[in-house]
C-alpha cells in the first residue's frame, strides 16, 4: 500500500513539473503594438525615467515643506563644578560706640571710621544666607517652532519646482520615444531576417531537387560532373547565408528582449509581418506630406523649459537683494530649576535677514543670469530652425528611401523571374550552369537589396515619427 502511495506522489510530481517547464517554455507572440506596449511596462531605460519622475515628485514637496512649519526638539546636560553664590539677608549697624563682637559665633565685618573731631563712628556689617545662583547638575529640554514669513528665494523655489517637475516629465517622453524607435528598429530588423530566410529556405528546396535531378542525369551520362558540382556549389552558398541570417536572428532576438525587459530564457515570436508594398507606400506619404509643428517637437520642448530655468535663475539672483523674516517660538523646561531662575520658559520672537553689502558681488551674480538667459533665448532660436530644417531633410530622405524601395522591388521581382526562367533552361540543358550561378548571385544580390531598402524606408518612418511626436499615443 506504501509503495503504491509512494509511486502515485512520485507521478503527481512529475506531472506538476512536466507542466510547470511547458509552461515556462511557451512562447510569447508578440505584434509590434504588443512589443511596444511592453516596454512602455519593463524596458529599463523607462522604468528608470518613471523612478526620475517620483523623485522629483518629492523633490516638490521638500521645496514646498522649507517653507512650513519647522518643530524641532533639543536636550542639553551640563555641570557646574563650583555654583556661584549671592548672599541675602544680611545687615549693617552703624553706631557711636562699639558694639561687642564676636568672631566665633557672628558673621560678618566690624570697622570703624575716626572723624576730625576725634570721635569714632563702628560699622557692624552681618553676612545674609548664601543663596546658590544656579545648580551643580541641570537637565534642560527645548522646543522650538519656527516659520518663514518671507523669503525671495523660496517664492522663486516654488515657481523652479514646477520647471524642474515638468523638465522631468519631457525628459521621460525622450526616453519613452527612444525606446519606441529602437523596438520598431530591432522588430523590424527580425521581420527582415525571418523573410530572407523563408525565402532561401525555400530557394534550397529548389535547389536540392533540381540538384536531385542533375546528378540522376550525370548517372546516366547526359550531364558532365562539374554541372552536378557547380549547383552543389550553389546550394552551400545559400546555407552559408541562412547560416548568417540564423546567427543574427538569434542576437536580434536577445537584443529585442533586453528591450523589452524579458528574460534571456523566455522565447518570443513576431506576429506582425513585415509592412511591405502598399501599406508601407501609404503610410510614408502620409509623413512626406505632414506639417512640421517645432511646438509638438520633445527636445524643442526640452530647450523652452531649460530656458524657463534660466529665467527663474535671474529671478533668484534678483531675490538675493530682498530680506528674509521668520518667526520663532520656543518653550524650555528644566528637570530641577534653581532657586533663582531668570530663564523664561516661553519666548516668542522675529528675525530679520537683510542683506546691506557684497562689494558687487550680488551684481555680478546678477549679470552672470541675464547674460545666461541671452543665451537660452539664443538656443532655442537655433534649435527651432536646426529642427525645422532637419524636419525637411527627413521628409527628402524619406522620399528617397521610398524611390530606392520601389526599384529594389522591382529588381527583385524581375531577378526572381530571371532565376526561375534559367532554372528550367538548364533543366532543360538550354542554359550552362554558369548561367544558372549567376542569375541566382542575381536574385539574392537583388533580394538582399529588396530587404535593405525595406529596413531603410522604416528606418527613415521612425526617424520622422520620432521627430513629430506622432507616436506619442503608442506605449502610453
């Protein structure tokens, strides 16, 4: 019964394991909104920027909070190693006679004065109680509230924190619009290599039989060796480039993973085919004949508001000639207070911060900032027309990509028919095998070209999408 018990728990946990590496071993198909849609959620290079955006975040509002209410708590010990005394109580007899004394039991002085006439005149002075003016161990506990009224600068931090948040927020629409081109980049560039290697897959299919056939055919004598030899030739060339093609496939596929914030392990397929003839012909002449807006423009964007800082940083210089004031409040209590105690416990008061003189240097401060913000004004000219210009010679070299890609397409389709015609020539013992070699060359040359132009044109789309910020709804 035990062992029958033992072999049941034994099979469960196969079974549970067997489905537990299937299931880590499925594979993800991903289109590329998917893709894109997963890194806007794990690539690194957002999660980092989103992390940027928290701190900044808090950033805000320890700006925000200088200027609140402050409560702080202090404790002090100390000791005195000889308490100073006063003496109270005490009395002083002035007579004409002598009034006994007595050292032993009296404290106190007797002196006496002797006038012109003779005559003396005692004074009899008694000591008081001595009274200690402070304590030989004391434990003092503080609480202070403290309250800026008003602060130049912190009015000009407030305004900065706004800058500095929305600074953070286009630097992170940077981030998220680099990472768009680069999965569109690299899903692409797998869409490429995954149809280049159908198409030799199937182009070495051909090229088995047919070199089936030819060495039936040198069997029987009707055709010589080198015929068999030179098409063998061929069909290890086509390896060799599927070989290529496999080996980069498997390092675009780690790198769109990285992108992606996948693990290495985990295997993902493309759902999408690639956008090839009317589709991709359609959506690029919808971006050459779009509009150019530099306001729309991230790091156009990104100039505005670094000159917005340069202005608040005039603004602060300018804040350094007005004065500051704070209100206090203080509450102090003593463990034992002395006999005598001239602390006040509570205490409430105004501080005045005024700045009188700098031998210039507030003006040079000054000077630096107004000067500085010329120079952003400056830049953002410059960059409003770098980006307009650079806007143009997108859209030209779009237009170009798309007349490359039209011709390639139409290289590669008549190459394939040129191929496939010398191919049953030399079936036919019409054509040689150099024939057959060298409209094959052809046809992958112009292939190889046809997938080119391809990765190209999107390479040139992304470029222009990236700079109108019209993925700005994708991955959001």
């Amino acid at each position: 019964m035990f062992r029958k018990q033992t072999k049941f728990y034994l099979l469960a946990v196969m079974l549970l394991f067997g489905t537990l590496v299937s299931n880590a071993q499925e594979t993800v198909k991903l289109s590329l909104q998917d893709a894109l849609m997963m890194a806007s959620k794990n690539n690194t290079n957002i999660l980092n920027s989103d992390l940027d955006l928290k701190i900044a975040q808090k950033k805000v509002w320890e700006t925000i909070a200088s200027g609140l209410p402050q409560i702080s708590g202090k404790g002090s010990y100390s000791h005195i190693f000889k308490v100073p005394t006063l003496s109270f109580g005490g009395k002083t007899v002035l007579s004409n006679s002598e009034v006994p004394w007595d050292p032993a039991t009296q404290s106190g002085t007797m002196s006496s004065l002797t006038l012109s006439n003779g005559e003396s005149i005692y004074l009899n002075s008694e000591a008081g109680t001595p009274i200690e003016l402070g304590l030989k161990n004391s434990t003092t506990f503080d609480l202070t509230l403290s309250q800026l009224i008003f602060s130049g600068s912190y009015i000009v931090g407030l305004q900065a924190t706004k800058v500095y948040y929305g600074l953070t927020q286009q630097t992170a629409e940077k981030t998220r619009l680099d990472v768009i081109e680069t999965v569109i980049n690299t899903y692409t560039m797998i869409q490429m290599a995954e149809e280049s290697k159908n198409i030799l897959s199937q182009n070495l299919e051909n090229i088995n039989k047919t070199l089936y056939e030819i060495s039936e055919m040198n069997k029987q004598g009707f055709l010589e060796k080198t015929d068999v030899d030179q098409l063998e030739v061929t069909a290890n060339t086509i390896r060799n480039a599927m070989n290529q093609i496999e080996s980069n496939l498997n390092m675009a596929y780690r790198l769109l993973k990285i992108q992606l914030g996948m693990e290495d392990s985990e295997k993902i397929e493309l759902a999408d085919a690639l956008e090839s003839g009317e589709s991709l012909t359609k959506s690029s002449l919808e971006l050459m004949t779009e509009t150019f807006n530099v306001e729309q423009n991230v790091d156009y964007q990104l100039i505005q508001t670094s000159e917005k800082a340069a202005k608040l940083d005039l603004d602060l210089a300018k804040s350094n000639f007005l004065p500051t004031v704070a209100g206090f409040y203080n509450h102090t209590e003593k463990l034992k207070a002395p006999a005598f105690d001239f602390t006040p416990k509570d205490m409430i008061g105004l501080s005045l911060s005024l700045p009188i003189f700098s031998s210039g240097q507030r003006m040079s401060v000054l000077s630096q900032k107004r000067l500085a913000l010329e120079k952003a004004k400056n830049t953002r000219s410059l960059v409003s027309s770098s980006l307009m210009m650079q806007a143009s010679q997108y859209q030209s070299d779009l237009k170009l990509k798309m007349e490359h890609f039209q011709n390639q397409k139409k290289s590669k389709e008549l190459s394939d028919v040129i191929y496939q015609r010398t191919l049953e020539k030399y079936k036919q013992g019409m054509a040689s095998s150099m024939d057959l070699m060298t409209s094959q060359n052809q046809y992958l040359s112009n292939l190889t070209n046809y997938y080119q132009s391809i990765y190209e044109v999107i390479g040139a789309k992304s470029k222009l999408e990236k700079l109108f910020n019209i993925n700005q709804d994708i991955a959001n």
